[in-house]
C-alpha cells in the first residue's frame, strides 16, 4: 500500500513538472511569436516631431474681430491689466468659461490670494473686475438653448 501512495505522489510530481513546463514552452512560443511579429521592436524609434506655436511679436497683441487674438478675451478697456495679471498664472479660457457678477469677481480674487499666492492688484484689482464684469457677468443660458421648431419624425422599425 505504502509503494501505491508513494507512486501515486511520483507521478502528481511528474504531471506538476510538465504542466509547469508545458506553462514555460506556451509562454516561450507566445514570446517568440511576438517577436517575430513586430520586428522593429528593439530598434530606437525616433522621437516624434513635436511643433510649437510660436507668437511673432506683431501679433503678441494682435486684436482681430474685437478679439485678442493670443487670449481669446474681448478687447475692451482694462484688456492688457487683466492679460498681464490674470494671464500670469492661468489661462484666459478660465477667464472666459466664468461668468459672475462683481461680488463673485472680487471674491474669486480674495480666494486667489489666500489661496494661490496672487499678489496685491492695488489699483489695478478695480480696473480688472471692471473689465470681467463688463465683458463676462452672469447670463441666464444654461448648457444649451432650449430647442424650438424642431421637426420631428417617426422612426420605423
């Protein structure tokens, strides 16, 4: 009984052994084929082209249509304070994608100074939400316009 047990656990032994090696051999090939597909694999690739928006400096604050061109903000009185202060830390999108009243203005940029190290405006902070409430208050637009005259039809199955 002893000898059956005992060849019992030779071949677990066995059968473990080729299983792992059956598990290597699958792996080695899954390799090789891998490999053989993508022959470039260990060549040094080339680093992409990257490209780079260059401002000329006549157009560094070019106005087209009543837009600063490299901003995006209305050209409106107060435009170069807010392009050189706000501009700074943040993009001007931030600036245009906002749209508050001067209570919010001016408490945006007390937070900004508590918070992310803005400077003192001094006489510049009046001319700077004066602007912002000017070109960017609040509207009563939500996400979308609510849709009017739409024609609509059945779908058939």
């Amino acid at each position: 009984m002893e000898d059956h047990k005992k060849f019992k656990q030779q071949v677990r032994a066995i059968y473990r052994l080729l299983v792992g090696l059956f598990g290597l051999f699958a792996i080695a090939a899954i390799t090789v084929l891998y490999l053989l597909s993508n022959p470039n694999l260990f060549e040094k690739s080339k680093p992409e082209a990257e490209y780079v928006a260059v401002v000329e400096e006549d157009d560094y604050d070019k106005i087209e249509n009543g837009i600063h061109v490299r901003t995006g903000l209305v050209d409106a009185e107060g435009l170069m304070t807010v392009v050189n202060n706000c501009t700074n830390c943040h993009s001007a999108k931030l600036v245009t994608q906002n749209k508050m009243n001067r209570e919010r203005w001016i408490s945006t940029i007390r937070w900004m100074q508590e918070t992310q190290n803005l400077w003192d405006l001094g006489g510049n902070e009046e001319i700077i939400v004066n602007y912002l409430v000017t070109n960017y208050p609040p509207s009563n637009k939500g996400r979308r316009e609510v849709l009017r005259d739409i024609e609509w039809y059945e779908l058939s199955d």
